[in-house]
C-alpha cells in the first residue's frame, strides 16, 4: 500500500476509534435523547456522520473514476500529507457549523445509526483503497465551507469531522454528568 494511502486509512481508523469510545462512554439507554430541544443526541450525531460519509464517499468515488478514465497516474511522493493539512480547523468545536437540512439526521435509534455509520466507512475506505498510489493529491472537490480542497484533504477531513462530533459527544456526556442528581450537592 502507497504510504499516503496507509496514512490516511490510519488516520480514518485512529478518528473512528476516538469516536466509538465517545459513543461507548455514553449509557446505552442516553444514547437516543438529545441533550437540549435544539441539540442532537449521540445517536442523530451518528446518523448524521453516516449521511455524510455516504454522499462524501460517492463524490470521491467518481471524482476518482473520472480522473482515472482522463489518464490519472501515481503519486510520485512518499511524504506524508496529514502535517501539511489544517485538520485542527475541521475538529474544532470553537465554531459552530450548521448542516445542511441533507445531512440532518432521521431518528435512527443507536444500534441503527451505528451500523449505518460503519457502511459508510466500509465504503469510504473501500474507495480509498481502490485509488491506492494515484495521485489523489491532483484531484479537487469543492467543499461548501472549505473551499476546493484535494481528495487527500477530503479524506482526511472525513477523520477530522469525526473527531469534531467526538468531542461533541463527549460534551454531551460531561453535560449530561454535571446535571445528574448524584453530582448534585447535597
């Protein structure tokens, strides 16, 4: 496997893991209840991820396709490409982005929207691999907030936007623990 290909199935796997142990860390029964009227729950994080994993990753997967059928080659660079991206920008809960009503999650219950976001990885690195040694570096995608950002960039976001929605949930159960009865004074 071409080192930028390996470094970004490390990068998704190493992001999805901090994501599952956020979700682990919130009681099962919680995962389905939002922790305010205008948030959403663990669960509807989740789905959301999934929807979006999805469309990203039949974007990409054409991009991908087409640039192959207009002769795409090799990446001629070992150089690992995560230090040269602003992945901090993405995981970033400082400023709050708004998703498109596309990517609002349905109401999938936990287990549903777990499964949901594991075909959609599947899928993600599936593509991935297949473009494994092109120059993905070459191929561009415009992204509603970042501008036009390279296929590297793209999958490399897709680890990042999971670990800003980690840290989401780990908000969620930090709020859910300081509100419990039993961290109440007494």
């Amino acid at each position: 496997m071409h080192p930028r290909t390996r470094e970004l199935m490390d990068h998704l796997d190493s992001q999805r893991a901090i994501l599952r142990a956020a979700f682990d860390a919130v009681p099962a029964g919680a995962r389905d209840r939002p922790p305010a009227s205008d948030r959403w729950s663990p669960a509807e994080i989740v789905e959301h991820l999934a929807l979006v994993e999805q469309r990203v990753g039949s974007a990409l997967a054409a991009r991908i396709a087409s640039a192959r059928a207009e002769g795409l080659g090799v990446d001629p660079s070992n150089e690992p490409v995560l230090p040269t991206l602003d992945l901090e920008r993405v995981a970033s809960r400082r400023t709050r982005v708004n998703a498109p009503e596309t990517s609002h999650p349905s109401g999938l219950d936990a287990e549903t929207a777990w499964a949901a976001l594991e075909r959609a990885g599947t899928a993600v690195r599936e593509t991935l691999r297949s473009a494994d040694g092109l120059a993905l570096g070459t191929i561009t995608h415009p992204h509603p907030f970042f501008g036009s950002l390279s296929l590297y960039e793209w999958f490399a976001l897709i680890g990042s936007h999971e670990a800003r929605h980690a840290a989401q949930i780990r908000e969620i159960v930090e709020l859910s623990a300081a509100q419990s009865p039993a961290s109440q004074p007494s």
